[in-house]
C-alpha cells in the first residue's frame, strides 16, 4: 500500500529565508510523486510532479524538490520564501505499475512566513 | 485554458436530505476522481471512473453513490446525509497516459445541519 508522511505538520519560516518542507514516501512500486499547494479557502493547486524522469524536479513560484529513492524522500524546498507562500502544502503518491491511480495525500504541512 | 468545473460551490442541506454534486472534466479528459477533505483533514479518495466505468473505489460510504455519464461530466449522489458528511468536495481529471496528473476544481463545500 502506498503512504507518504509529512514529518512537519507546520513550519515557520521568515520572509526571504529557504524553505524546506519534508516528506517520505512508502509505495510497493515506481511512484509518482506530487505536491500541492492549497492556499485558505481554495482549490488544490499542482506545484509539481515527478513520474521517473529527472530526480530534481522543478515547480512553480521557484519551488523544486529532489526524489531520493535511497532515502524514499521527495522534500520540497524554495531559496527564498515570499508571504504569498503561506498556505497548506500537500505531498502525494500515487503507484504508476498497480494501476491505482487514486492521489494518496498526507496529512499536510501548514507554512506561515513571517515578516 | 479550460479547467474542472464543479457546481454548486456551496451547498447548505439538513441531516437525511440529499445532495448532488456535479463535476465537468477538463475537454478531452477520460478520467475523474472524487475526493472528500473535512475540517483541518488532508483529502481522502472517493471514488473514480474512466470512460465511463467506475474504475476504482476508495471510502465512499453506502449512502454515497456516483457515475460518469457519455459527455464524461460526474455526479456524486449523497442521500441520508449526516453531520459528518460536512466537507470539502473536491472533483479532479486526468487524462489517462499522462502520468496520473490531476487536475483539480474548486470544490463544492457541503454543509449539513
């Protein structure tokens, strides 16, 4: 069964500093690995994905993560945080050789940037 | 560029009414999911059809049922609804072959009382 785990439920971080929000993966197969953001009130928005091409994935609004399958990681990093950035941050899975295609999401990492 | 559609956006129902909750796919996609995000909660899968069939099942209750029909728009049948059932339903598309990227719509927010 696939899982991931957010190891952060929230992160506070101040504008223009990096940021780094961490996720591991469990998948019995070749996953594919995604983040969205969700800002209050809102939809889900894709920042990025990685389905087996280059393990360093770039995103939008500068944001980039690194699959490493020695770790089962893909944590998400940005250089430079921005107070549009605050919002919830979801990683997920899902197992490409199975079939499922349903999104496995974790629980979330709340990100506050401050002033 | 086209994205889901989801209607209504909100939606304000009592304890054993029921709802429907309609999804329009982005064109030409073959493929969408059902998700319910409650209060504070991270999504959890509903249910999904490709052309038309259900292709997998995920914590659908009885109560709830669903179908893909031949313009490919979705709708999610909720009876005898509940408190709990007050959460944030989410439709998503894809289109098969592209490495499960889904995309999502702004989702319905259910309210029972």
């Amino acid at each position: 069964a696939q899982s991931v785990t957010q190891l952060d439920s929230h992160v506070s971080v101040s504008e223009g500093t990096p940021v780094l929000l961490r996720c591991n993966y469990s998948s019995s197969y070749s996953p594919s690995l995604f983040w969205y953001v969700q800002h209050p009130n809102k939809g889900l928005q894709l920042l990025l994905k990685y389905t087996s091409a280059a393990t360093l994935v770039k995103g939008i609004n500068g944001f980039e993560a690194e699959f490493k399958k020695s770790e089962t990681s893909f944590h998400l990093t940005k250089p430079s945080a921005h107070m549009s950035d605050a919002a919830e941050y979801f990683c997920v899975v899902s197992d490409r050789d199975t079939g499922r295609r349903a999104l496995t999401f974790g629980s979330g990492t709340r990100l506050q940037v401050q002033p | 560029a086209a994205g889901v559609i989801q209607s209504p956006r909100h939606l304000i129902k009592e304890k054993r009414e029921t709802a429907t909750l309609k999804c329009y796919p982005i064109p030409r996609h073959d493929t969408v999911y059902w998700y319910q995000q409650g209060p504070g909660q991270d999504p959890q899968f509903l249910i999904s059809f490709y052309e038309k069939m259900q292709s997998d099942k995920g914590s659908i209750p009885d109560r709830f049922s669903a179908q893909q029909f031949s313009d490919y728009h979705s709708e999610l049948n909720m009876s005898s609804l509940e408190l709990g059932d007050s959460a944030l339903y989410f439709c998503a598309s894809s289109l098969d072959g592209s490495n499960n990227e889904q995309f999502f719509g702004p989702g319905t927010r259910l309210t029972v009382l």
